[in-house]
C-alpha cells in the first residue's frame, strides 16, 4: 500500500537532534574536566570550546584524530558505526597522549565491499566520483540542507536532481545505506532531543508563514540556523511533486 497522499519523508538521522546531543554531552564532560583541571568562568569556556556544525574542518580532524577513515560516499567511516555518525569536538588547555582506536576494532576500509562501490551505485543522481568526493550540485541532501541558497548559486535544483528528489522533506541517505559499514545495531546513540516523526503532512508546512516554521522546527534538526523557511519549503514543493 502507498503512503497517504500529501506526506513528506524526515530521514532517521534527522528524527532526532544527534547534534543538540552531542553539544549536551560534551558539556557534561566539559563540567566534569573543569572540576578535574580548572579554569573558572570565562577561562572555563575558552578552555573547553564545544564545535558543532561548525565552520572548522571537521572531516579531516575527525581522520586525523584517528576517529575514522575517508570513505568513497564523502564521509568518515568509523570502526564502531560506519559512516553513522555526526562530528563535534571539543577543545582542551592541555595535550593529551595519542591513543588507538576507540573499539579495538579493525580499521574499516573502503572500497574493499564490492567492485562497484555500493554507495556510487546507489546514489540516484550519480553525485559521488569515486574519489571521496561529491559532485554537490548534483546531491539531494546539498540541496535539502539549502546548501546553494547560501552559496548564492541563484540557480535552483537542477532539473535531473529535482525528478529523483522523490518524497523527502529532509535527508537523503541511499549512499549510506547502501555501505556495509552501516549494517548492524548501534549503541549509545539514544535520545529524546528534537523528536521530529517520520512522515509530516506537506500541506500543513506550506501554510505556515517564516515564523511559525521555524518555530515548527525548533530544537529539532530542521530548526538549525543556517535551514531556511525557504529551504524547507521548497523541499516540501519537491516532495509533493512526486505524488
Ligand atoms: S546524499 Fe543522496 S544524492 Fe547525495 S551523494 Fe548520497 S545518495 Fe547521492
Ligand atoms: S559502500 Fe563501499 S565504497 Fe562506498 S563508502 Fe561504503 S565501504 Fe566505501
């Protein structure tokens, strides 16, 4: 049976809000250090600075930190939950000694899963090139996160894009599905942060002005900053066209 007309698609990873999580977490231990080591006040947060969608280079810290290897579908795979994972860091006044993997886990490797990369061939606009790079003005999530509104590209979701964008509101993952680093239960990744659920009636959003959207979406991971009213509401026109 077909999902009910009118409905828009929130991918799993975005029924919750992984990185209002992560912030919560590492402010825990950023109390618990500070005790430990000190710095009070404002010491205290220069010293232990939270990055969350930030503007630093996570990919390339996370890989050498150790956290994980580049992957072919553009992500850091990781030895405990593949490409499953969102980055935040924290910053320390202090060195710390390096240590290996966090599992014990053999090292994931890419590329080894099939002779052509499952996360290529699942892609429905062929925005990966083999190389761990994304062609992102083909990528569905590019577009979805308003990736080219604040680019200024002016130009809109390509055509070829827009016919495979299917019901989604928010969240493209056929590349990660289709890795085999990603098969399997994940642990400690619980929470209750920004519920959003799987399916939300598309109409409903349209008819919401700029305010009541972003308060809609508030706290979730659609209620990020940097996720226009607009964004979202061209993806709800998207999603709707594929009924
Ligand atoms: S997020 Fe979707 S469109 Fe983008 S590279 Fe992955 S499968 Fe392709
Ligand atoms: S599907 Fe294969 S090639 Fe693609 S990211 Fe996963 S391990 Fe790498």
């Amino acid at each position: 049976m077909g999902q009910p007309r009118g409905l828009v698609e929130v991918a799993p990873f975005a029924r919750r809000n992984y990185y209002r999580e992560a912030v919560k977490r590492l402010r825990k231990l950023a109390r618990k250090f500070h005790l430990a080591w000190g710095g009070a006040g404002e010491a205290q947060r220069r010293s232990y600075r939270i990055l969350c969608n930030s503007p630093v280079p996570e990919k390339p810290l996370a890989i050498a930190s150790g956290l994980g290897a580049p992957g072919r579908n553009g992500l850091v795979i990781t030895p405990e939950a593949g490409s499953r994972v969102i980055i935040a860091a924290m910053t320390l006044p202090f060195a710390l000694e390096g240590d290996g993997p966090l599992s014990g886990k053999p090292f994931p490797l890419c590329g080894g899963c099939s002779p052509v990369a499952p996360c290529i061939r699942a892609c429905p606009t062929g925005a990966l090139r083999g190389d761990g790079s994304i062609a992102r003005e083909r990528c569905i999530q590019w577009y979805a996160s308003g990736g080219d509104i604040q680019a200024g590209s002016g130009r809109g979701v390509p055509p070829e894009v827009a016919a495979k964008w299917g019901r989604r509101l928010y969240g493209c993952t056929c590349c990660q599905d289709a890795c085999p680093h990603n098969r399997g239960p994940l642990s400690g990744a619980a929470t209750e942060e920004g519920v959003l659920p799987a399916l939300l009636d598309g109409g409903e959003l349209l008819s919401l002005d700029d305010e009541s959207l972003k308060a809609r979406f508030r706290g979730t991971a659609l209620g990020m900053a940097w996720l226009s009213a607009e964004t979202i509401r061209r993806s709800v026109r998207l999603a709707l066209r594929g009924y």
